[in-house]
C-alpha cells in the first residue's frame, strides 16, 4: 500500500486520496456517513422551521462526535480535521457522496 504525503496538499483533489487513506475502515466510514447524514438532516430542519436555530449548536457535536468515534475507536488515526480542518470539511461531504453513489465502499 502507498502511503500519500501528509501535508502541503496544494489542492483538494491532491488531498483527497490522502483523506480516503486515512478513512480506510468501514466502521469509520459509515460512522462519518450517519454523522454527516444527521448534520445535513439537522440543516434542513433548521432551515425548514421544525427546529429553531439553538439546534445549530448541536451540529459540530453530532458532526465530529460520529467521526471521532470512528478514528479513535476503529480507524485508530488522528483526524485529518486537526491538520487540514477546511479540506476535511469538504472531505467528508464529498465522501458522504461518493458513499451514497456508491463510488466507494459502505
């Protein structure tokens, strides 16, 4: 297996691979898949009016909660969110994608 630099990603695409490594175990993915799923659930619903806008301050919880769990329990990495925290933003909603699409593996 190829281990992709960690830093000085120049772009998203040139981070991504490195982002997919680092989200290599099931049970870590589809833990980012739930909380990511709640988070845009959470959105909408804000957005729509069934829930006021206190419960915005629940999505980085819920969002990085799901996510944690994953690498620190299953994936036994350091998120990539402390060394790349808008690249692994954008990261995990385009994994969230290409798992719904069925590009990568639930």
């Amino acid at each position: 297996m190829t281990t992709i630099k960690q830093s000085g990603f120049e772009s998203f695409a040139e981070f991504y691979p490195y982002y997919l490594q680092e989200h290599s175990d099931n049970t870590c993915r589809r833990l980012h898949f739930v909380g990511t799923s709640l988070v845009i659930a959470l959105l909408v619903a804000v957005i729509v009016g069934p829930l006021g806008a206190w419960w915005l301050l629940a999505v980085p919880l819920i969002g990085y909660g799901f996510a944690w769990v994953g690498h620190f329990f299953f994936e036994k990495n350091r998120p990539a969110t402390f060394k790349h925290p808008w690249y692994s933003l954008a990261g995990d909603f385009v994994m969230w994608k290409d798992i719904l699409t069925r590009r990568i593996d639930w």
